[in-house]
C-alpha cells in the first residue's frame, strides 16, 4: 500500500504492516495503532484479464502439454490456436492468472497479458 495515513492523535505519518489477514496501523510518535481487516490487493482487483500466447510461437512437447492443460483444448485444438493472430489462451480474473502466469514463466513459454498485470507470485 502507498497511502500515507497520518495519525489521528499527532499527526506523524503512519507505519502500516501486514500479514495474510490482518493490517495494522501505528504511530510511532505516540503508540497510536489500529488493527483491520487486511484483504490483498490481487483479490480486489475484479478486472478480467486475458493471456495471449507470442504470435508464431512452436512449443516444445512438454510446453505444449501445458498450454493444452491450461486452455482445455486437445493438442490439435491448441496447435491451431497458435496459430492464429491472437491466441488467447486463458481468461480470468488476477487470482486466476496468478498460477498460470508462474507456470508459463518456468516453462518459458512467451505470452502478454492484457491489460497490465502487475502481480508476483
Ligand atoms: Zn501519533
């Protein structure tokens, strides 16, 4: 998080800590603090996003065993969609792409994820 809060009491900029579900607010100024709820910002984020595959990509064996897993497609199904202009390959929302995105990576397969995608595993 960016957001620079500043403390209710003293109004010394905060410092902002969390773990998986809980965030906390402190001063330390003046010990000021409060706890909340902390939600990850990949899991607010509702945007629909689409990988596509690199245009005139050949896959090795064993990547193309990946693609057909992750789209649902046959080997024949996933070789013409290689070649077609845009290959979509997966559709889904940032949790979804999250896993995918890491297997394409070690697999070094080329892809582009619309819109930006900013998250790391
Ligand atoms: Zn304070």
């Amino acid at each position: 998080m960016n957001m620079e809060a500043k403390c209710p009491d003293c109004a010394n900029i905060l410092t902002n800590t969390h773990d998986d579900s809980t965030e906390i607010w402190k001063c330390s100024n003046c010990g000021w603090e409060v706890v909340t709820t902390y939600t990850p910002q990949i899991q607010q984020d509702t945007k629909d996003y689409e990988i596509f595959l690199m245009k005139n990509l050949s896959p090795e064996a064993n990547q193309l065993r990946t693609l057909a897993r992750i789209s649902g497609l046959n080997f024949i199904e996933t070789k013409r969609m290689l070649a077609l202009d845009d290959s979509l390959l997966f559709k889904g929302n940032a949790v979804d792409i999250l896993p995918i995105k890491t297997q394409l990576e070690q697999e070094d397969i080329e892809f582009r994820i619309m819109p930006n995608y900013n998250y790391e595993n």
